[in-house]
C-alpha cells in the first residue's frame, strides 16, 4: 500500500504524515492488524474514526516492517505506562527486542508515525480548530509566559499559535510517556513563531534526558511536532496522499 519505505538510519528519526485512506482500500489494511487493534478500530462507532485509527496501525506495521525486515502482520509491540499498573496493554507503544522508537497520532484526517533511532520519540499531530476551543483550553493547559505569548497573537493567529503550543507539549510528553497524566501546563514551550525548544518543565520526573524538540509540516490545517529523548538527531519527513 505505502512503497519505497525508507530506512531509518543511525541518529535519525523519520516521521511519516498520511491522510486517513478511503473506504475502499480499506480491507487489505485490516489484514494487516492484530487481534486488539482490530477490536480497537470496530469498537470506533464512526466510519471516519476507524478510517484514521486504521491509516495509524496499518502505516506503523508497515514502516516498522521496512525496517526490521519480515511481515508487517508479525510485528510486535510493548505498551508501557508509568503510571499505573493495570494489565490490560496501555502507555507508551514499543517494540520487542529491538533498538528502534516509535510513536504514532491522529487527529481530523490526518495520522503521523515517527520512528526514530537516537531514543525515545513522541509524535503529536492536531487539526487547527476555529471553534474557541483555543480561549477555552488555553488558562488549563498553556503556561503563564505561553498564554502571555497568545494573547500577544491576533485574534486570527491564536487558534493556530495555540494548536503549535499543544503539538509540542504533547510531543515532549508522549516522548517521555507521560501523556497527559502530566499536566501540560507545568511543560514551557517555546512562542509558535519561534523554533520549537522546550523552554521549562517543572515538577518533572527522573531521569532527564534532554528533550530534542522540532516542528513537522503536517500540511494545511494542521500542526504536528516530533521530540526525541537524548542525542540531537536529523528529522527526516515523508508524505503519503496528503490532499491539498
Ligand atoms: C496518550 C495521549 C497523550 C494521547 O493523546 P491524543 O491526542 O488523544 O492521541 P494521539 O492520537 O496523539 O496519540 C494516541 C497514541 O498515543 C500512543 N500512546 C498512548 N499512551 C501513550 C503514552 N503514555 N505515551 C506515549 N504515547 C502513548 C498510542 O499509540 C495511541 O494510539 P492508539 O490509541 O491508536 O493506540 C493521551 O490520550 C493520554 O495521556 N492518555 C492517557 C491518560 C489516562 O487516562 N491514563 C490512564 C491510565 S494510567
């Protein structure tokens, strides 16, 4: 379905932006899932949510399967959370006796995979949303010198400023595998119009490795940030049928 996956090479991470695939080449990509990803993507009520929540495993299982060699149906995955210990797999996605880190998002119609090799990744993609959900999520989850620099924003910049901010905190903290058990507010990230870095995080957990934060081109209408856990690294990006 995906050709001429590339291979991720050392000190690189690759991240991989596709739109959700239509209905009808749907069926050889349900193939490829397990028996929990397939639960997973008919328990989704919307034929919409389980077009996007396919795109993500399928494209993953694929690239994954580029890289280790072998079938993209044999791949296997670790969930680990730091937070609780209940059974049922959840946290942060892996994979079993192998170096390479990976993270995947979806959001609208759009899904992003990061695979990377320096370390531990975490990949966030959002649709812009023009509904306030900006003034309304902004005092919870931005920090007090963020919220200062969205306010600087005109009234038409800060639906995507804000979206910015939240792509990069939720990258740092899918990277880590905190997810929003961390308050996203305790995270400083840098202004939109600035290159991405993680400014503060405070109250946060050992160890701390330093946090490699870049934007990716998610495509029109979206926001997508990739952060990597340790050395620096080279983003390499790849589209698959983005439509414009
Ligand atoms: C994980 C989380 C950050 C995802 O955010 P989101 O914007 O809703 O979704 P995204 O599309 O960007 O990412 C979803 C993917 O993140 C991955 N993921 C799940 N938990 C993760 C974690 N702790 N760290 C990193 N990645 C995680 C999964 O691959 C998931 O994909 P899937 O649901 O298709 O399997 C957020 O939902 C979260 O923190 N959830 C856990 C909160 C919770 O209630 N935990 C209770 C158990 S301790």
């Amino acid at each position: 379905m995906w050709p001429d996956i590339p291979r991720v090479g050392a000190g690189e991470c690759h991240v991989w932006i596709a739109d959700a695939v239509r209905v009808p080449s749907q069926q050889p990509l349900l193939e490829l899932l397990d028996a929990r990803e397939r639960a997973r993507h008919d328990a989704y009520v919307r034929e919409s949510d389980r077009a996007l929540y396919l795109t993500a495993h399928a494209l993953l299982r694929q690239v994954v399967a580029a890289q280790l060699g072998g079938d993209p149906r044999e791949v296997r995955f670790t969930h680990e959370c730091r937070h609780c210990d209940r059974p049922e797999p959840h946290g942060k996605p892996g994979l079993v006796d192998s170096a390479l880190e990976l993270s995947l998002s979806h959001s609208g119609d759009r899904v992003a995979v990061a695979l990377s090799l320096p370390g531990p990744v975490g990949v966030d993609i959002e649709r812009v949303a023009d509904d306030g959900r900006a003034a309304d999520l902004a005092p919870v989850v931005l920090a007090a010198a963020e919220r200062d620099e969205l306010e600087r924003l005109s009234a038409g910049e800060r639906a995507w400023g804000f979206t910015r901010y939240w792509a990069r905190k939720e990258a740092v903290l899918k990277a880590t595998g905190d997810g929003l058990m961390v308050e996203p507010a305790l995270v400083t990230v840098s202004a939109p119009g600035a290159p991405a870095a993680l400014l503060e995080w405070r109250e946060r957990a050992e160890p701390h490795l330093p946090v490699r934060l870049h934007d990716v081109d998610a495509g029109d209408g979206y926001r997508a940030a990739v952060a990597v856990l340790g050395d620096q690294c080279r983003v390499v990006r790849h589209e698959v049928g983005l439509s414009t």
